[in-house]
C-alpha cells in the first residue's frame, strides 16, 4: 500500500513538473520594446483587415502552441540615420544638406503589422531604407527653395521635409520622432559672399560705436581728472592757509616770552647806558683838569726828542744802505764778468782740442792706410796723396773760401781769443760804464779786436796751398797773434748809468 502511494505521488510530480515545461516551452512574453508577431493559424485583430495570418502580442505574455504556431519578435528601438544629401537651389547654388532623422516602428498594430511586412527580416536594412526616402524628398524641397529661405528659415525645409516624407514612413510602420537640419554646406562660397555685407556693415558699427564709446570714456576721465585736481588743488590751499595760521600763531606764541625779556633788558641797558655816559662824562671832565693837560706838555716834549732821533737814525741808515747797495752790485758786476770770460775760455778750449783730436785721428787713419799698401808703392803714394791734397784744398779754397777760412779760424780759436785778451794784460785801472752792459760790449770789442787776424789767417792759407808745408796733424800759427801777456792784478771799476 505505500508502496503504491508512493508510486502515485512519483507519478504526480512527474506529471506536475512535465506541464510545468509545456507551458515554459508555450508561454511566450513580450517586452516593453518589443512586439510579438505569431504565425500558423487563423487570428483576428482589431484594425487589421480580415485574413491577416498572424497575431501581434505587445506588452504582455501569450500561449504559443509548438509546431503549430512560430513567434518572431519586432524591435519597437529609437532608431536614427546620418543625412548627407547633395542639393541644387532653385537659383541653381550647390549644396550640401547633413542632418539626422530619429524614428521608430509605430505603437499600433497597423504599424507593427505594416513594418513587420517589410523589415521583420531586415530590421538592420531600416536606416539605408528611411535614408533614402528621406534623401529624395529633401532634393525635391531644396529645388523649390533659395538659400535666403533655407537660412532663413530652417523650420520650413525641415516641415516640408517631414510632411512629404510621413505617407510613405506611414506604408512602412515608422513615425518620425525628430528631424534636424544640422549644417548646409556651401563648396561656392555663396553664403560665406552673402554674409560678408551684413558682417562688413556690423563691425563698421561695432567700431563706430566703440569710438564713440571711448571718446565718451576719455571725456568723462578728462573730466573726472579735472574735478579731482581742482579738488586736490582747492584742498592743498586751504590746507596751506590753515598751516600757515597756524604757523604763525605757534612763531607768536614762542617769541612772546623772549620779546618780553628783550624789552625788559632793553629797557635796562638803556638806564644803564645812560647812567654810565655820565659818569664817564664826569670822569673826562675831571682827567682834563688832573691828567691829560700835564700829559699832554711832557709827550709834546718826548715826541719832539723822538723825532730829532728818529730822523738822526734815518739818515745815517739810508747812507749805510747806499754804500752797501753800491758795493754788492760792483761786486755781481765783477763776478759776473769774470765767470762769463772763464766760460769762453772753456769754450773755446775744448773747441780746439776736439778738433785737434779730429784731425789727429784722421792722420792716424791715412797712415794705416798707407802702411796697408805694398812698400814699394808708398813713396809714390805719399807723393800722390800730398798733391791731391793740394789740389783739393786749392779747389776748396777756389770755390768757397769763406768755409775754409772759416774752419781755420776754428781750428785756431783759442790763440785768437788769447790775442784779443791780451789787449787788457797791461790794464791797472778800466772805468765802464753802463754795468753788465758795458762790460758785454767791452768783450765784444776785445773779441773784435783779436779778429783782425782774419786776413792774416786767409793770407797764410794762401801761402800753405801754395807751399804745401804744412806738418800733418797741427794747426799753422797765426801772424799777428800775440802770446798772452803774463798774468797780473787787475782792476776794473763798473758804474751804472744813472
């Protein structure tokens, strides 16, 4: 007996859990997004013409018998398509049309049954297919239109557009949830022309007004200028007079103690100064009568022996200054006059011992020579030497005698100026007059006087070119030139001309 129970209730569930899968396999539920189309036996549906063939199923769930009955389901989706249309105007203007266009299978049955004819098995051909419909009709509207009006008003392309295109997306089940124009493109540059005046005419006012603008802002901060400096000037016064009063009421009030005290002293020393000019007037009065008259008598007497001195003392100094002054410029004179002699002398002196020298090493240069030459030539040699020799200085002496006899005098120098000094070897006592003077033209004239020798001087080249006998290396003696007189005191007395 359990046992058969137990059978019966195995069988039971068995049977529960076989309809249990029937009914999944047959129970078939429609999304919201979805419809339902059933196929494989006679339906009727509301608003669908009679022998339709098929059921629709939105929104809820359905028996569908396996085998008997096939179910596919129809996307009710948003569904959306890229317009990009090449259009020509009415004025004949290519362009090109983008946009977007939003649609979807209709809510009712008719547009379920309607698309579910033709895209049940072609829902993804759906956008190429509203495209093209679309395309069609919007260049059939842009032909009618100017591109004033599709700028213009866009609305009107995109009502015109919808309405010719919804009878036939009403034949295909779909309704249009959107229509938009994006752009409208212009490779002519048709528009880009067409907005250049308007962009021309508004950025002329915009600049008209901007200057207006800025010279209204410049004559309000001119103004605004003006204000706050007639301002700052009117307070920088008021403030200047203010400073000023008080200035002088605070210079008032310190110098109210001080003119005070001042008048005060004022006023004391005038007391006192007239008190003290009578007394010292009572006081001269009384060394007049004391003092002053027999003072006067004793310094009458001493200014007068004073005097009498002084003058004594005065002449007695300017002729001590005198004599001292006479003698210290006899004295200048005469130093003066000596270390000018002494000066020439050394002078000269060394004048002829450089030529000397000069004419020393010449010889010693032509007897080199001559010794370098063979022996047996050197008596001709000194033969040829000694006449060319004369032949030069004669040919010297032809052409400028002046320059020979003038390096002869310097040559001799020294026993011309001897000469000339020896005119004053005897001299015990010279007066010359004039001081420095006088004795430079005394000097002068001595000098003179020791050039007397000059023809004397020319006379004797004259016989030694003649003769040719001169020694080598010496100087010829001078006729006329005397020795230099023996050394003896001397005394010269300058005076100064007035």
């Amino acid at each position: 007996m359990p046992m058969v129970v137990g059978v019966v209730a195995g069988a039971v569930v068995v049977a529960v859990l076989v309809l249990i899968g029937l009914f999944k396999m047959m129970w078939r539920v429609a999304e919201p997004n979805e419809a339902l189309i059933i196929s494989g036996s006679k339906h009727r549906t509301e608003g669908l013409e009679e022998g339709m063939g098929f059921r629709i199923v939105t929104g809820r769930g359905t028996l569908v018998l396996p085998g008997v009955q096939a179910v596919r389901k129809l996307s009710l989706d948003l569904n959306e398509t890229e317009l990009s249309v090449d259009c020509v105007t009415h004025q004949g203007i290519p362009l090109k049309v983008r946009g977007v266009v939003i649609f979807k299978v209709g809510d009712d049955f008719v547009s379920i049954a309607n698309a579910g004819r033709r895209f049940l098995d072609q829902q993804r051909m759906m956008s190429e297919r509203v495209h093209n419909v679309f395309a069609g009709h919007l260049r059939s509207i842009v032909g009618g239109l100017t591109v004033e009006d599709m700028i213009r008003d866009r609305e009107k392309l995109t009502g015109q557009t919808r309405a010719a295109c919804g009878t036939e997306m009403e034949k295909l089940g779909l309704i249009v949830d959107s229509l938009q124009i994006h752009e409208i493109e212009d490779p002519t540059g048709y528009i880009q022309n067409l907005a250049m005046p308007h962009a021309a005419a508004v950025q002329r006012d915009a600049r008209i007004a901007q200057a207006e603008a800025n010279r209204l802002a410049t004559e309000a901060e001119q103004q605004s200028y003006a204000r706050m400096a007639e301002a700052t000037r009117d307070s920088e016064i008021l403030q200047a007079g203010y400073q000023a009063e008080r200035d002088k009421a605070a210079a008032k009030s310190r110098q109210a103690g001080p003119l005070a005290d001042a008048a005060a002293r004022q006023e004391v020393v005038v007391q006192e100064t007239r008190v003290a000019e009578l007394e010292a007037h009572r006081r001269e009065q009384q060394l007049q009568a004391d003092v002053r008259k027999p003072a006067d008598a004793r310094a009458y007497e001493k200014r007068t022996l004073a005097e009498a001195e002084r003058d004594a003392r005065i002449s007695g100094a300017q002729a001590k200054a005198k004599e001292t002054e006479l003698a210290a410029a006899a004295e200048a004179t005469r130093v003066k006059a000596a270390a000018s002699a002494e000066a020439e002398a050394t002078k000269a002196w060394g004048t002829a011992t450089a030529a000397a020298t000069r004419a020393t090493g010449e010889a010693e240069a032509a007897a080199a020579q001559a010794k370098g030459l063979a022996q047996a030539e050197a008596a001709r040699a000194k033969g040829l030497a000694e006449a060319e020799a004369i032949k030069a200085r004669a040919a010297a002496l032809a052409e400028n005698q002046e320059a020979v006899v003038a390096q002869q005098l310097a040559e001799n120098w020294p026993s011309i100026v001897e000469a000339g000094a020896s005119a004053f070897g005897n001299v015990d006592n010279m007066v010359v007059l004039n001081g420095a003077d006088g004795v430079a033209e005394m000097f002068a004239k001595a000098l003179t006087m020791g050039g007397t020798g000059l023809g004397l001087a020319r006379q004797l080249l004259s016989s030694m070119n003649q003769n040719g006998q001169r020694p080598e290396g010496t100087s010829p003696p001078l006729d006329g030139v005397a020795a230099p007189a023996s050394p003896k005191a001397q005394r010269v007395t300058v005076e100064q001309e007035g």
